[in-house]
C-alpha cells in the first residue's frame, strides 16, 4: 500500500470512526495500521496555510480518535499481525 492509499483509508476511518470496530473484526491490521501511523504523526502544520479547513478538520477528527482510546493501536504490531496474516 502506498502513501496515498494509506492516508486516503486513514481519511475514511477518521470520518467514520464506527468503522474502525468494523475493520477489527474483519482482521483488516494493513488499513488499521495506516490510520494509527497517520493519527501518530499528526497532520502536517503546512496544511494549516494551504488549506485551513481541512486542516481543522483532521485535527478534530484525530482529537475524536485519540480520545475514543485510539492511541492504544500501535502501528508496529498492527503491522505485524498483517504480515502474520
């Protein structure tokens, strides 16, 4: 997976956070170790200048993550348990 099918998951999963319980049951470690590596880095502060909306956005969607206890997925053992797979 490259690094615009990672982020264009870990859009989709922010916007939809019932989702991420769905990918769990369905095994789906790849997709959700690219939503923790996008969430654990952050989005870049540039994104702010260029474009300010979606910037807000991203950084409220991650805050929502966070605090539903998304910092519990570590993107190495996720990682992991998709080679494993």
């Amino acid at each position: 997976m490259n690094a615009r099918e990672e982020e264009l998951i870990a859009r989709e999963l922010l916007a939809n956070p019932d989702l991420v319980a769905v990918y769990w049951h369905q095994k789906r470690w790849a997709a959700l170790a690219a939503l923790a590596r996008f969430a654990h880095r952050d989005v870049p502060v540039e994104l702010a200048q260029t474009d300010p909306a979606l910037y807000r956005m991203l950084r409220e969607q991650i805050t929502r993550f966070f605090l539903r206890g998304g910092d519990v997925l570590s993107p190495d053992k996720l990682e992991e348990l998709a080679r494993q797979a």
